[in-house]
C-alpha cells in the first residue's frame, strides 16, 4: 500500500525543536533547514538515522564530537555563548572585562530579561528574554509559567534566579517530565511564599541593583496542554547510532524530548548530528520489556 510506503522527511543536521503555543502545543522539528512539523506525526511510525557526521552549528566544521550544544570544540572554548556564564548569569564577567565576546554580550545580555517561575515536572526559576515568551517554557516541556520580574540586564536576572533557586530549583527533573502530566502548582502562591523566604537575599540585590528589579504587579499564569497520548515509552533512553534507524510509533512530543513506543530522545542533545527523517520506515524495535514492565521501571525513579 503507498500509505505504508517509507517515506524520507527530511536529511540534514539536527537543529532545535521549534515551537508554537497552541492548545495542544506545537512542535516541529528543524533537520538541515527543512521544519517538520510534528503533531502531524502523532500515532505514526517515525524513525531516525544517523549517517555519522556532525558539524559545528556556528562555523560549519566537521566535527568528531559535538560540545557544548551542537559545536565544534574551537567553537566551544571562544564564543561567549559556549561560556559557563550563559547558563549561569548571574557569574556574568563582563563588567571585568573578560567577555569572550563583548559585541555579542551587549547584544544578548545586555538587555531586558524576565524572572520567571515554571511547573515543568515540579516548580522551577528560570529567566529568559522577552522574545522568548512563552516558547521558553514550551521547549522546558512546562504545563504552566508565570514571569515574575522584569530586569535590566541578564546578569540582575540571573542574580535574582539564583536567590530564588535556593529555595525551589532551577533544573527540570526531566524523567519526571516525560514520565507524567505535572500536578497543578499554585505559582502566585509560591511566588509569595518565595518572596518571602528569599526576602534577604531580595534586598540585598535590590541595593546592589537600585531601580532595576521591577516586580510585576499582576503576574498572570499561563497554562500549557502537551501533544503526548502516552508515557508509556518513557523508561527507556534512546540514542543515536550510526546507521540504526532508532524511534516507533511517535506518542507525544513534549519540551526536547520525542516519545517514542519504544523510549525517549533528547533531540537538543544530538543538535548538529546528521540524521535522515522517515516515517512508514518499518524498524527493528529493541524495547527492553512490555509495557508493564516500563511502568514497574518507572517506580525505581
Ligand atoms: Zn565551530
């Protein structure tokens, strides 16, 4: 039958999952330039291969390993974006005049950012640019977010971040993502109850930064319903290897991840490989176990 005939999507490096929000949300994924979109593919058989080459997302290299994000090790040891300080803002080190690269830290860093809060498997602080929102908390995989503080630089942002991570968390318990729908967390109230556990800290950045944390009268939580049908992959990791077409029925699609009958892929995690795209493409499946016992290796997290 045609229908079932395998059918290539798309051939090309792995880029980012892109994303829209929608109700469900709406993903596609970029395979060298070409955006598939992937809600379409719910309940088919999609596959992906990679033919064994990477290269560097900034400068194009071939390279053996990917770092960082996607790049090649030059890449990663120069551009300001690979530094410690991107995912940690608030050890920002431009002010001491050691930005890798100071044109590309005015552009990006030097600009307004949002403090928020996000239930992505549990309650986390995060902070990201006005441009971002909300497709920051749909590449988290986050059910809801609330922006809390409007800042001046991402540095303050990141300061504020990490005085409020001391007390709910900044990383996403990821198995706990793709394992489940997050209970509902009441984030104004959390964010009342942080305000007020923090409240040292907060004064302490106040007068550090006068003038320039700007708490936002009436955060207004947003709410975030996932195209995934089923978890019932969700306990086993898939990879990518050379030439084995690895993935299944696709069940869902939720932050980075795409779920799979078969397991789970972190696609941010192999930005830059060259994959071929197929679906209707028949696959030997190698799940460990029945679906029964996923769920029994679900308990162990
Ligand atoms: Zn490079």
């Amino acid at each position: 039958m045609a229908a079932d005939a395998p059918r290539v999507l798309a051939r090309g490096a792995l880029g980012h999952m892109q994303s829209a929000a929608a109700a469900p949300v709406r993903y596609a994924l970029d395979v060298g330039g070409t955006s598939i979109p992937l809600n379409d593919l719910l309940g088919r058989d999609v596959t992906l291969r990679f033919v064994g080459r990477i290269t560097c997302r900034y400068c194009g290299a071939t390279t053996r390993k990917s770092y960082g994000d996607g790049y090649c090790y030059d890449c990663f040891k120069t551009l300001a974006r690979c530094d410690l300080c991107v995912v940690s803002p608030d050890r920002c080190h431009y002010a001491a005049g050691t930005c890798r690269e100071p044109d590309w830290g005015n552009a990006f860093c030097m600009q307004p950012h949002f403090v928020y809060l996000a239930n992505s498997a549990g309650p986390k602080v995060g902070i990201t640019r006005p441009q971002n929102v909300p497709m920051r908390w749909l590449d988290q995989g986050a059910t809801q977010g609330v922006l809390v503080m409007r800042t001046q630089t991402r540095h303050q942002a990141g300061c504020v971040e990490a005085a409020l991570a001391r007390y709910v968390g900044d990383r996403t318990d990821w198995r706990g993502l793709i394992g489940r729908d997050a209970p509902r967390i009441d984030l104004p109230a959390l964010l009342v109850q942080l305000r007020d556990r923090a409240k040292l800290e907060l004064a302490a950045l106040d007068g550090r930064f006068p003038g320039a944390l700007d708490w936002i009268a009436s955060p207004t939580p947003q709410r975030f319903d996932y195209p995934v049908t089923s978890y019932d992959g969700a306990a086993t990791v898939l990879s990518l290897i050379v030439d084995v077409a690895i993935g299944g029925t696709l069940l869902g699609i939720k932050g980075q991840y795409l779920l799979f009958d078969t397991g789970v892929l972190n696609v941010r995690r192999f930005t830059s490989y060259h994959v071929e795209v197929a679906h209707g493409d028949p696959i030997e499946r190698v799940r460990a176990g029945p679906v029964a016992g996923a769920r029994d290796q679900m308990d162990l997290f």
